[in-house]
C-alpha cells in the first residue's frame, strides 16, 4: 500500500495531463479548432458551468469520494474473509454493473491476475460474466468449483433479465451441492429500495451492499458496484477515492481552462459540431484497455439521445470507439491518418509503467534488428504513441492526449472522475439528459415481453404487429 496518497507533493505530482495542442487549427489545419471559437463559446460554457453547480447536489455519484468511509470499512473487512475463505470471486453483472468492475482490476492488478499462483495474487481468482452467452456460462463452470466461489450479483435495478438470469443459474447449483449454506456464497448489490434482488436479498440474508440513491449504473465505479471487486482483487480502494477526490476538487473550476473535464467535454463538443461524430480512446497501455471500454458505455449512454431536455429531436451523441496502442496502431490508425474527418483521436498515455524491460542484443550482425538493441520497451512504446500522434495530427485529424504520471489507484481515481464529469459536463453542453437511458430500456422491456414477464402485455402485442421480415432481404 501506498504510505504517500494523500501527501499533497505526491497528489500534484500524479495530477493528470491533457494536452490538446493536437485539436487546434495551428497544428492541424483546417479541421482543427480556432482559438477564437474557445472564447466564443463562453456563455454556454457558463451557463453549462452554472448548471453543473446547480444540479450538484442530484448528481450524488459526486459525492462518492466523500461519504463512503463506513462502507469502505465495511469493505475491506469483508475482502480480507473472502480472501481467506474463497479460491474464486465472480461478479454477476452487465453494463454499468460491470464494466467498472472490469476497468479497474485490469488497470491495477498484475496483468496476468488469474494465471498468478494465490500467494501472489493478494486475492481470490476474479470473473465478471457481463454475458449471457451459454458457451461462457457453461465453460465458467470448468474453471471454477462453486463451492470454493463467491459470487456478488450486482444490479442496480434488480431486474436486469440476463443478470438474474445468472443468479437463477448460480443460486440452483449453490442449493443443490450447499443446501441452506448456499446464502454464505452470494452477495448482493443493489438498490437499497427497489427491484427484486433487495427482497430476494432480504428474505435470505444476503450480505448486502447497496447502489447509492442518484448513482446510475455506468456513474457507479466508486460506489460498492466497484469498491468491493476492487478491494477483493488487494487494490488500495482508499487511495482510488482520493484520486477520484483530488479530481473532482480540480475540476470544481467554472472555466473550461481551468478544468480538464470541462476542457476536454467542450473540446468534443465544438468537434461534434465540425461533424466529428466518432470518439477515438486509445490507451498506450494493456492495463487500460478496460477503461477504454468502461469510458464506451459511459460516453454512448449518457450522450446518445433522440430529445434534448426541450423535447427537441436532435439525435445527438458520439460514437466511442476503442483502441490500443501500440497494437491497433497495425489495425485502425491508417483510418484515422487518412480517413474522413469525422472523428477525435483521445490518446492516453504514461509516463513510467511499472515494469522495465530492456532490449538486449541478440542479432548484431543484422543491423536493421541491432538497432533496437540498448533500447527499452518503455521507450519503444512512448516513441510509438509519440510518433502516432505526431502522425494523426499531421495528417490534419484533431487529436488529444491524457497523460498519467504512473497508473496506481490514485490516477485511476482521477481518471474515472475525470471522464465522469466530463461526461456530465458534455450532456450540459449539449443540452440533454446524460443520466437517463431510454433506449436500453427499451431493449430491456422488448425482452421480458419476449419471454412473457407480467405487466408486459401491450409490448408484446406491439412486437407482434411489427413487420414480419421479407425472405426477399435474406440470402
Ligand atoms: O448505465 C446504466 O444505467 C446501464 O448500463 C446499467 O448499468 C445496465 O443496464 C445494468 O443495469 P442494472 O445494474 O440495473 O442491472
């Protein structure tokens, strides 16, 4: 653990970075931002700015760095039980339940967690099955001896049909081997009053955690949906929160300036407006391919809506796309230098990783593989994100970049709470609800109409008046 996180030397000198040389008409063209159009905007960064600050007190996953000490504790005990008595920790859960979850074990934990023996890993095997694919369900089963296994169902609804799906799954196989005992093996997260996982919950004494009043699922990471996964993995979830707490004190700032998260939100925004309706996110680094996909759910739900708050039809939002440096240098980035301007380039980088691998010499004899020799893997990479910028921007494509100092739980803190009010700020901008999601739910409720839940009687008769499909459009 970390003895310096909340030294305020240390904190500054892991703040993050953003650097958006890369969308300005100097060093683009003409498809980059005028440095007028900053000033332009000011007024509706104000107003956006005033009403963060007005509805701050709705938006209670800010508060999550602040208030969660009880439940933090609370955590941690249990993390330490489940690591003693537990081979395997498996999280029932989807999108927002999730995702989180996912992001921030691969950022911290040992690359290879699973693979590691016990004695190195600081926790139980970890899964999170964010599918209902019967193939993985069934191979979970191959890998993992229920009885060794806890499982912690996270939904905030206490509804979702693929997750209760899996708790169905799970808790029939856990009452056929355990009898009663099956209770010590599932926890439960979810909505303190609603949904049916808090009385299946409470009818069987489940140890409960609970999704804050105001936290929607893909704004969860820091509430229990993240911490106990996290905890349980042997991740610091104290130093977490206060890189999320150092973040969101930065980013308290009304000007776009002064505010990374604003900045970055109004960067998008003005791109959307030049027609950049794709979002790039390419991390120089495999320990945050995950929050490239946790950032996906949370800048395509929050953003992608049909009305604005006026009722307006406006069909807004941007297209998250994921990326790897350097591997998806090899696939994707020959579109982003040549192909139409339509997109942001969002590159995150850092500046040392935790490990450092040498090139040694082998083949001096050939000189065009020599070269590489002395060199490092640290500087092989850096040099590549440096050149692939150097290349995007070149090209005229509109590119930023977030720089970590070191990824530790207190930058991936900031980062999470970074991209969160970003987010949120963007939905200002844009004048929409970014914590809602109609058109999940309306997937969800074509599903229990389906499968024959009560209650759903007029969507199923709605589906069955849809147009059946022409064998004509099928080859
Ligand atoms: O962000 C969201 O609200 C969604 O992605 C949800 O997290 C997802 O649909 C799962 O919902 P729940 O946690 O209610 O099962």
């Amino acid at each position: 653990m970390n003895a310096l996180y909340k030294d305020a030397a240390w904190q500054k000198s892991m703040q993050l970075k953003l650097d958006f040389n890369g969308m300005m008409k100097q060093f683009v063209g003409e498809h980059g931002l005028d440095p007028d159009e900053l000033n332009k905007n000011k007024e509706m960064y104000d107003a956006a700015a005033a009403s963060m600050a007005a509805k701050r007190a709705q938006m209670k996953w800010r508060e999550l760095p602040y208030n969660q000490a009880e439940v933090v504790g609370r955590i941690k005990k249990l993390a330490s039980k489940i690591n003693k008595e537990y081979e395997a920790f498996v999280v029932l859960g989807i999108g927002g339940s999730a995702l989180g979850p996912i992001a921030v074990q691969q950022a911290l934990s040992h690359l290879r967690y699973n693979d590691l023996p016990k004695e190195k890993r600081g926790g139980p095997r970890f899964y999170v099955e964010d599918n209902i694919d019967p193939e993985r369900m069934a191979s979970l089963l191959d890998v993992i001896d229920v009885e060794k296994t806890i499982f912690n169902v996270i939904t905030k609804s206490g509804g979702t049909s693929e997750t209760m799906s899996q708790l169905l799954y799970i808790t029939r196989l856990l009452k056929d081997k355990l009898g009663d005992g099956w209770t010590k093996h599932v926890i439960a997260t979810t909505d303190e009053h609603k949904g049916n996982l808090i009385k299946i919950a409470k009818a069987n004494g489940l140890e409960t955690f609970f999704v804050p009043d105001g936290v929607g699922g893909r704004f969860s990471e820091l509430c229990p949906v993240g911490l106990i996964a996290a905890a349980v993995c042997g991740i610091d979830i104290e130093e977490l929160l206060e890189g999320a707490k150092y973040m969101d004190t930065l980013c308290s700032a009304a000007e776009p300036g002064k505010n990374p998260a604003y900045m970055a939100a109004a960067l998008e925004v003005m791109a959307m407006q030049k027609g950049c309706n794709v979002g790039v996110i390419m991390p120089y680094a495999d320990s945050l391919k995950y929050i490239a996909d946790w950032y996906a759910q949370l800048w395509a739900e929050s953003l992608g809506k049909k009305t604005d708050n006026s009722g307006n039809i406006v069909h807004t939002g941007q297209t998250p796309v994921k990326a790897l440096g350097v591997t998806d240098q090899h696939s994707q980035v020959q579109l982003y230098t040549e192909g139409p301007f339509d997109k942001v380039i969002t590159f995150i980088a850092v500046d040392r990783y935790r490990n450092d691998v040498t090139i040694p010499h082998s083949f001096d004899d050939i000189a065009d593989v020599a070269f590489l020799s002395g060199h490092s893997f640290n500087e092989l990479i850096k040099s590549e994100q440096l050149a692939t910028e150097y290349a995007v921007t070149r090209s005229g494509h509109m590119n930023k970049t977030i720089t970590l100092p070191e990824v530790n739980p207190f930058t991936i803190g900031e980062l999470l709470c970074m991209f969160e009010l970003q987010t949120a700020f963007a939905g200002e901008l844009l004048n929409i609800n970014a914590f809602d999601q109609p058109g999940v739910e309306e997937g969800k409720n074509a599903t229990y109409a389906m499968l024959g839940k009560r209650g759903y009687d007029e969507k199923r008769a709605e589906l069955k008046a849809a147009p059946a499909k022409m064998s004509e459009y099928i080859v």
